[in-house]
C-alpha cells in the first residue's frame, strides 16, 4: 500500500518535472513548481522525513513561489522560442542521466536496515541522543547541538542573502505616503475577513513550531517562515505600506543580525564558562539542562533571523513590484 | 532530477532556468532522504514502543540545504530583476547581443 502511495506521488512528480520544460507561460511554470514542490514534502512525509517534509513545503511551495511570481510581475509572463537546437542539451542530459542511472546500480537496496549509511555513526546518535542531550527529536538534537557550528554557519548564509537582497533591490521607506496606492485586495470582503481570522492563528502556529521544535517536527526554519508567511498575507491583503508600517523594514534589520548574535554569544557565553565553542553542557549545572536551555536559545535567534530575512526579501521584491506598476 | 537540468541548460527564460535548477535541487534532497530510510522504521523522534528509527543524519543535511537553497533562489532572482532593469529582457537569445546598455 505504502508502496503504492510512493509510485503515484512520484508518477506526479514526473508528470510536472516534465510539463514545466514545455510550457511558454511563466506563470504556469511557478505554479506548476508550487505543485511539484508539495508532491516532494508528500514524499518525504513517506520516507519519514518529517522536519525536512515541513521545511520543504514551507520553504518550496511558499518563499520560493512568492519570490518567483514577484519576479516575474517584473519581467513579463511568457517565454519567447530559443534560437538555437535542442539538441545537445538533450545529448548532455541523456549522457548524465544514464551515469547517474548506472551510478546507482550499485546502491545497496533501498531501506534495508543494515546498509553501511545505518553504521557507524547513525547508531550512536540514535541511541546516545536521549541520554546526552534529552530531547525526542533527533534531527532538532543533531542540528542544534552536535552539529551546532553548521547551523551557525547556515544561519550566517541566510543573513547573507538578506544583504544581498537589500544592496540588490533596495526597500521603500515608509514615508512615500503621498505615492501609496491603495494595492492589495483590501476592497475584498470575503479575503479580508478571513485574513483577519487567520493571520493570528498564523502566528500562533508559527510561535507553537518554533517552540515545540524539541518534541515533535518542528525548529527555527519553519517557524521563522511560517510567521513571515503570516505578515506576507497581511501586506498581500491590505497592502504594502500597511504592512510596511505594522512591520518597518529598519526593524527588520535590527532583528536579522540580533537572531545572529544571539546564536553566536551562546557559544562564547559556554567559552567564557570554560568549555569549547557552542558547549552548551557549560551552560547550567546540569549537562543535560545546559543543553536544553542552549538548544532553546539558538532555535529561537534562528527564528528571529529567519523571519526577518525572509520578511526583508519580501519587501524588497514588493517594493520593485509597487514601483514598476506606479511608473 | 533531468527535466530540472535539461530546463537549466535550454531554457531562454532566466526565471525558467532558476524554477529547473529549483526542481533540479529537490530531487536531489529526494536521493538522499531515500537513502536514509529503514523499511519498518519510523520518523527519528524518540517515543514509546518505537524501537526502529530512519537515519536522522540525511535529514539534517537536507534541512540545511533547503535552506541555502532558497537563499541562493531570492539572491538570484533579484539578480534577474537587475538584469531587467539593466538590459530591459531577461531572455538568453535577446541580451547576449547587448553588452552595456546600462
């Protein structure tokens, strides 16, 4: 039955991989990239992925697509017909695709619990895990406090992209009120009053991810942009410069580097105690309560990053959008 | 994984080459994840009666690239925004011929 279920998701997903090479509409790409992202968090929910399942559907079905459809607001909708032949881009597909094919012919069998991945490593954090560290969810214990320094490092790539964003595109200051159109759907019935309901009950799921992220699926990421996807309805529904005056972009780039600091001081906080960087066993008396309290910590400043970057994209690609259509 | 890298390579759209190299990446996360799965497991978080868990380790990977992934995504696609504003299209066969328009 399982089996089933995973031949169907993927017979869709090859469907929509394929259809998006053929397709001249722009708009119906994004869509269908939309799609094809939800299809893989469906599979990954059937590979027991969980967090990843969440992060992916978040992230690829809705930053990834908002970005997209605000870029192609700019840049117009259909594609024009290529010059040159296709055909050796096929020859150069074919050729990869047959090496990779052949590549994993020699792959052990698929879920067999004695693989060489099930080895050395993976044993050890499975089972060590509940006693070192105390927290259900081993992909929240891997990611926060034994490969702690990568998350850092991850969170450091986001912020990144943040100042990329902003040097690239820039953000409208509020005070242009004399220029605010009335955008967004605010004329709406049915979209206003529901965005009213929903959009704190957004925030409260995102506020309940981000915390519960130590016993179920869950973490900094998701909740980061589960809570930017929240104020991205609002703008989307009322209008950019509402939500521009609810949530200021100087704000935004006050919190992004805060979240990251945040992250970083826990780690010279446990150095200043006498251990190593990102030891949190220095953190309290306790080891284990040390690494409760530094998990919980660093979650939460990848949460603040993560929400105002993506928030600061958001405004940065809307503003471009508002000034494109105002000229 | 190939229709996402035959849409980087032949596509005259810049957007439609960013969405290929987006369906190219997942379906890279998607090998990995599958490598990491345990017939009979379940999901790696720690509860009663569960004594069977898939690799947590691939999962942490993947998260981490996710999120790089869309962070490269929004740093290109404002660059495709630049681009249109610089040259006035962003199609492969119309601003090859237009060095410095700026």
């Amino acid at each position: 039955m399982a089996v089933l279920i995973d031949l169907v998701l993927l017979a869709m997903l090859a469907l929509t991989a394929l259809r998006v090479i053929f397709l001249k509409d722009l708009f119906t790409v994004v869509m269908l990239f939309s799609i094809y992202s939800f299809l893989s968090a469906a599979i990954f929910v059937s590979l027991d992925a969980v967090d990843v399942a969440f992060t992916e559907a978040a992230v690829g079905a809705g930053i990834s697509t908002v970005l997209m459809l605000a870029t192609l607001a700019m840049t117009g909708r259909t594609e024009k017909e290529s010059e040159h032949s296709s055909l050796l881009p096929l020859i150069v597909v074919f050729v990869t695709g047959a090496a990779l094919v052949y590549g994993t012919l020699d792959m052990p069998p698929f879920g067999a619990p004695d693989n060489p991945i099930h080895e050395h490593v993976a044993p050890r954090y499975i089972e060590e895990s509940p006693k070192e560290v105390g927290l259900p969810n081993m992909v929240t214990s891997v990611l926060a406090s034994y490969r702690g320094f990568d998350t850092l490092g991850e969170t450091v790539v986001v912020f990144a992209a943040m100042i990329g964003v902003i040097t690239l595109l820039g953000v409208r200051r509020i005070g242009r009120q004399e220029e605010a159109e009335t955008t967004g759907f605010i004329a709406h019935e049915v979209l206003r009053t529901v965005a009213k309901l929903v959009i704190p009950l957004i925030v409260l799921f995102a506020l309940y991810v981000q915390f519960h992220g130590d016993f179920g699926p869950g973490g900094g990421f998701q909740a980061g942009v589960i809570a930017a996807a929240a104020i991205i309805l609002y703008a989307l529904v009322f209008g950019l410069s509402p939500a521009l005056q609810v949530v200021a972009p100087k704000f935004l780039m006050l919190l992004a580097p805060f979240g990251v600091l945040l992250y970083a001081s826990v780690g010279v906080y446990s150095m200043l105690q006498g251990g190593n960087f990102l030891d949190y066993n220095q953190l309290a008396a306790d080891p284990i309560a040390g690494q409760h309290y530094g998990i919980i910590i660093i979650e939460l400043g990848v949460g603040i990053t993560v929400f105002a970057v993506m928030l600061s994209i958001f405004y940065a690609f809307a503003s471009q959008v508002e000034g494109a259509n105002i000229k | 994984m190939m229709a996402g890298f035959y849409t980087v390579i032949s596509a005259n759209n810049l957007v439609k080459k960013v969405v290929g190299l987006n369906i190219f990446q997942t379906s890279v996360f998607m090998l990995y994840i599958s490598m990491g799965k345990v017939d009979g497991g379940t999901a790696p978080i720690v509860a009663d009666g569960v004594s069977l868990y898939s690799n947590p380790l691939p999962h942490v990977l993947i998260l981490t690239a996710i999120v790089v992934g869309v962070a490269t995504t929004a740093v290109g696609l404002s660059l495709i925004v630049r681009i249109k504003q610089a040259y006035g299209t962003v199609e492969e066969n119309e601003f090859q011929n237009k060095d410095d328009a700026i």
